[in-house]
C-alpha cells in the first residue's frame, strides 16, 4: 500500500499524517483483550503449581514451557496466514487460547497444568498475524506509527490482566482461569464477526501457485534451515530485536522483582505497582513516540537511540541503591523497550518480500521465544552466583553491542528497511 510521499530520514519534509485505516481498532482491540487473557494468568500460575508440591525450577519451566511452544510455532503460524489469511489464523489462535486456559483451570495435577501452557504457547500466536494484518494495511512510512499502536494494546493487557486477575483470586483461585478462558472464546467468536481480512488475494494466490509448483515447506525447521528465503536486512533485524530482549530478560525473568525485595525491601504491592508504572510508560511510548521518533531519525538511528535508553537505565538499575534511583532506571529502559519493538518490526515487514511477511514477523517471534526460555535462566545464574546487580550490568553491555552492531553493520539496509 502506498503512503504519502516525502523523503524518510532527519532534515527533509516528512510525510503527513495518515487516517487510521479502517478495521484497526477491532484489530488493536482484539489483541488488548488477548494480552489480558495472558497477562490474567501469570500472577497467579506459580501460586497454583505450588499447590501441586511444584518446584521453584518447575514454577520457571511453566514459562518456559510457553515460550519453547511458541518458539517452535510461530513461523508456521505466521506462513499459515500468508497462504490462508490472517483473520482465519488469528481467530483459531484465540479458541486454542480459550482451551489452554480451560485446561489450567481444572488441571488436577501439575502435568495437566503444563499441558495447559503448552496448548495456549502453540495457539498463543494471535499477536503474529495481527502485527501482519496491520502492516498489509499500512505502507512502509507509517508503519513504525500503527505498529507502535498495537503495541500498546500489549500495554493495557499488562495493566488491567494482573489486576483483573488478583481480584478474581480473592473470590476462587482457580477463576482467573475461566474469566480468562471465557474472555478468549468471546475475543474469538467477536473476531468472526467483526475482524477484516487484511491479506491482499493477489499474494495469497501468488503462494498457492508456489506450493502447487512444490516449493511449499513452511515448517519452523525448514525456516531455520534455509536461512535464504528472507533477506539479510529482515534476519538482521530479527536478531537485532532479539538482542534487545535478551537484555531485557533480566526483568521478565523476575530478577527485577527480587532486586526489589533484596536491596530496597519492596514487597509484593510495592512491586505491582512498579510493574503497573512500566506498562502506562509503555503504553505513552507507543502512542505518542514510536512515530515521531522513526518520522524524525529514520528506522536505524530510531532503534540507536533505544537501545542507548537501555544502556543507561540497566546500568543505573544495576547500581541503584534507592527507590527513586531505580524507577528512573526503569523508566528509561522502558521507553528504550517501548521503542525498540515496533520499530524493528516495522524493519522486518519492510524489508521482506510481500509475499512471505507472515513468515518473517512469525520468525522474529519465534526468535523471542528462544531468548524468553535462555535469557531467564542466564539471569537467574548471574543473580545467584555473581550478585543482585550483575544480571542488569550484563544486560547494560549486551544492549551496547547490539547498539553498537545497529548504529554500523546496519547502514547497508537503510533503503530496505525504509521499505523503498
């Protein structure tokens, strides 16, 4: 789709401000109620395992069950939606959300209760062919602007999940399970209905007439072993985002939550509320910033500029040694995050063949699949065995060698990624 015209990068006119394309926000709404169904589950997922004697490495593997479901998945989904359509992919995502939290619910044995994450890691993947579908809608210049949208429907999942789900656990501790099971079979049958189909037909054809010639194996090995069916700019910027999320593992992983009980005595409200702070930060980043900041820099000085937020606030949070010290450090990671996912999707989605860009976003979430099942087990060992800091000091100086890789390496894909 084309934008309107005008030069990318700083110092030049920029483009005006385009109209929200229509079906955006039964879009961007379908993916808010499904970032609550997930982030309903995970306040109260290791509090269920403990009931059924689990370990503390059992409680950690629950999550990495999800994330090597997904992992091994995505890639598969995000081809499904190429050849299928996004709609029919998404909303088969969604039921099979409904069933994997069903099954959480009245598991009766922590076996059960991991069959119910894996089932909800593989059809957790709705987020893959809505970023898609929001990118077949929108042109190269403005996608950073609506990507950055939808990311803050991830936001709002992160506020309202946890809080709806710690209020459902005063009354039953197995209801998070089924308001989350029932929100998802609604968002699913919502989506029937209202949810557009944004793949064009001439490239769902293009890709029937390739399978139908043989060329058709779309598997997630298959992605993995031939490399050569995406371009140099989407794998670089697919590692580039996984980078960023390595480092951030030290806080999705929980080392933050214990940083914050160790060395500043917060308890569990205390942290909450730091956790509730990250994602309206998030949520303002995505809205206001995230366009203006790829309008103004370009795509690769946009993510430079991110990652060096990351540099500075990990680094102060590996020092902080009082309260108001680390929540500055947090905020500024959280705006470098913030920035940094949408941007290097838009870089993916511009830089691939139109054809095969379910399989690339779906590939870059299956790469941050990957980095969710190692990076929390690194942090943890370097919480345990080096120090309190050490997790956020390494996360510092990953964060400046990916920083550094984009601000160089990345200079021979600014035209692609700029999607001329």
């Amino acid at each position: 789709m084309p934008d309107t015209p005008g030069p990318g990068p700083a110092g030049a006119e920029q483009p005006t401000k385009p109209p929200t394309p229509k079906g955006f926000w039964v879009i961007w709404s379908t993916v808010a109620l499904d970032q609550i169904v997930f982030a309903m589950i995970l306040p109260v997922l290791p509090l269920l395992a403990k009931t059924y004697g689990a370990s503390a490495v059992q409680i950690t593997a629950l999550v990495s069950v999800f994330a090597l479901a997904q992992f091994l998945v995505s890639p598969f989904v995000g081809a499904l939606s190429d050849r299928y359509g996004r709609k029919p992919i998404l909303v088969i995502s969604l039921f099979g959300s409904a069933l994997g939290s069903l099954i959480v619910g009245l598991a009766g044995a922590l076996p059960l209760i991991f069959l119910g994450r894996a089932v909800d890691g593989f059809s957790g993947t709705a987020l893959v062919s809505a970023q898609t579908a929001v990118t077949d809608m929108v042109g190269p210049r403005h996608r950073a602007r609506f990507l950055g949208l939808m990311g803050s429907a991830f936001a709002v999942g992160f506020i309202v999940g946890p809080a709806l789900s710690l209020l459902a656990s005063l009354v039953n501790a197995r209801l998070p399970y089924f308001i989350a099971a029932g929100l998802a079979l609604v968002n699913a049958v919502v989506a029937i209905v209202r949810l557009p189909e944004t793949r064009p037909v001439a490239e769902g054809e293009a890709l029937a007439r390739e399978h139908a010639g043989g060329n058709g194996d779309r598997s997630p090995f298959a992605v993995f072993r031939n490399a050569g069916s995406l371009r140099p700019a989407t794998w670089f910027y697919i590692a580039v985002l996984a980078g960023a999320l390595l480092a951030f593992a030290s806080v999705e992983g929980g080392t933050f939550t214990l940083l914050a009980n160790d060395r500043l005595g917060f308890d569990a409200s205390a942290v909450a509320g730091v956790f509730v702070w990250i994602g309206f930060v998030l949520a303002l980043v995505q809205v206001r910033l995230v366009g203006p900041a790829n309008a103004r820099l370009g795509i690769r000085l946009a993510i430079g500029a991110a990652l060096g937020l990351n540099v500075i606030g990990f680094a102060v949070l590996a020092a902080a040694g009082r309260a108001w010290v680390m929540l500055a450090g947090v905020t500024l990671f959280t705006v470098g995050q913030g920035l940094i996912r949408p941007t290097c999707t838009t870089a993916v989605s511009n830089s691939v063949d139109p054809r095969y860009r379910g399989l690339a976003i779906g590939t870059q979430t299956s790469a941050q699949g990957l980095v969710r099942i190692v990076g929390p087990l690194i942090a943890g060992a370097l919480y345990a065995g080096v120090g309190v800091g050490a997790p956020f000091a390494v996360a510092a100086a990953i964060s400046a060698v990916v920083a550094a890789m984009v601000l160089t390496l990345g200079t021979r894909w600014d035209a692609a990624v700029a999607g001329a």
